[in-house]
C-alpha cells in the first residue's frame, strides 16, 4: 500500500526521544545480561520490547530495541538518556561494547491505514506487529506494543525526506496520548526504580523472558511471576479538565495511597494517565486529590488484566 495525504496519516516530531547506541562485538552478550527482553529475538525481527532494572528489581527504562548497522539501538527518554548511558556504562566492565547517546532524529506516523502492508520512502513494510525496515540512512518500525504506528529513525534531513508527504502535523503529546491508550509504560525521571517490570505490565506486552539465563533483577522479576505475588499493576484513567497530575505523584482512595502515576498525557475534555495501582482497588473510586475531590475514571486497555491471581 502506497501512503499519501488522503489517508489522513498525523506526523510528529518525537524531539522528547533519544536512541542509545551499543556497539562492538559484546553488544548481544552485554545486553543479554542486562535486560528483561531475550536478544536472540532481537537478531530474529529486529526489534521488541526490553525493560532493563536495577539488581533489587526496580525500572530504569522501559524501551524498545532495534538492530540496526551493526548496533543496538535502545529508544529512551531524553530526561532520562544521559543517566541511563552514565549507569550502563558502569555495567560494561570488559565487555568488548561501546555506549553513546545517539543524535538521530526521531518522529512517528499514526493514523489510518498504518496497520497494513505499506511502503514509505521505498521501504516496504509488511503487517507484522514487530517489524522493521531500513536502509543505510533511515529505520522504519512498528511501534512495539501498538503496530498501527510508525517510528522513522535517522539523520535528519533523510527523514525529512521520507516523511515530506505528510502534511499534518501534530505534537508529541499526541504520541504520549497513544501509548497511554497503548497502555506502553514510560519511565521518566520521576518513576526511575519506582515499579517491578510486571507492574507497569511490561510482561504483558512481551517485554520480559523468563526463559533466558540470568540479567540484572531477574530473581526478583521471577520471584514475582512465580509465586503470584503481583499485587499492582499499571491501569488507565481518566480526569477532568483543570487537574493536572504529573508522572511520579500519588493516587488516593477513600482509605489513602492507591498508586503512583507513571505517565499523563492531555486529551480532549480532559487529561489521560496511566496509574500503578493497588489491583484490591483498581475498581474502587480513585481520585489524584488527598482530599477525594477530583476522580479518576477507569478507561480500557487493548490486552487483558484479569488473569492475575491477587484480583480473585
């Protein structure tokens, strides 16, 4: 499929992301050994979903992984690139890898007809939720976790060039808004080791093996899925216009604490977030006000929640 203005596609410059750049020979076996995401799946679709954690379990990142010209390339925050590259650094020992934070440009596609077959700048593009296409100057991938957007990596200019036949253009908050909808966790610098890999569901969207050898947090990561003790988990909501939570700030119940939000986004008539959640009390009335005067209005997310035993 040929994509052109008529199909009302939204461009977005994604300035509020940077790629971390690992390359050498030892990048797969330093990776492996440091993320939640198995890297031979990487070499077999070139890219997924990957949360990388502290040894005590907790979040740094959450981001997707890309091979690309003989590197691996890690989507991360801006906020939060330098100090994730200063940390994985201090990890790399001996391993034969180098580490940089990268000044590729970044921007997404979303819009209709984007979840089928297409081409863009020449580069074709089948239906699968994880896949890639590129050339030497520019990268084409699904969005992990919500395949009917686009990422467009490159130097600038040649993404400007791949991307002049898009004429709308929008901000990133309307990215932000779709991998809330998403339901895809962000860790800003606000939530940095506040959440298990699980909480924030990242198992759910595939971002965890628990088949592969042993990586930072992996007992704490396999502790919690064997013995059933996920106890939160992240949920969508909605607010109504004039409140403004902010990532890392608490959710109440009637009773006190009831989560932490991870990301928020604007929407129409209001304000979306994705919340942690204490799962006793993710249908109970939330509310981002100590006081319970401003509530939170439970909304959908595209995978199932209700398989999890601390909710029975």
């Amino acid at each position: 499929m040929q994509l052109d203005s008529t199909n009302k596609i939204i461009r977005i410059n994604l300035p509020d992301l940077r790629m971390l750049e690992v390359s050498g020979p030892g990048r797969y076996d330093f990776l492996q050994g440091q993320l939640t995401q198995d890297m031979a799946i990487l070499k077999q679709q070139h890219t997924a979903l990957a949360g990388w954690a502290t040894a005590k379990g907790r979040l740094l990142l959450t981001g997707q992984l890309f091979d690309w010209h003989e590197s691996v390339w890690v989507l991360v925050p801006s906020v939060t690139a330098e100090q994730l590259l200063t940390r994985l650094r201090m990890f790399t020992l001996r391993a034969k890898v180098e580490i940089r934070v990268s000044d590729l440009h970044i921007a997404g596609l979303a819009g209709q007809g984007l979840d089928c077959p297409l081409e863009i700048a020449g580069l074709h593009l089948d239906s699968s939720a994880l896949v890639c296409a590129a050339s030497e100057q520019i990268l084409l991938s699904r969005v992990a976790g919500d395949p009917a957007r686009l990422l467009i990596i490159g130097d600038q200019s040649s993404v400007e060039a791949a991307l002049s036949q898009f004429d709308i253009f929008s901000s990133q908050a309307y990215w932000d808004l779709a991998n809330i909808q998403a339901g895809i966790p962000i860790i800003l610098q606000e939530t940095l080791e506040a959440f298990v890999p699980q909480m924030t569901n990242l198992d759910l969207l595939n971002g965890i093996s628990f088949t592969k050898g042993c990586y930072v947090g992996q007992e704490i990561v396999a502790r919690t899925a064997n013995l059933g003790r996920i106890k939160r988990r992240m949920f969508r909501y909605r607010c109504d216009p004039g409140s403004e939570p902010a990532a890392g700030t608490t959710i109440y119940s009637s009773d006190g604490s009831a989560g932490i939000i991870v990301t928020t986004a604007p929407c129409e008539g209001g304000l979306e977030l994705l919340a942690v959640t204490q799962l006793k009390l993710a249908n109970s009335p939330l509310y981002i006000d100590e006081a319970c005067k401003y509530p939170l209005y439970l909304q959908p997310l595209p995978y199932d929640l209700s398989g999890d035993e601390a909710r029975k």
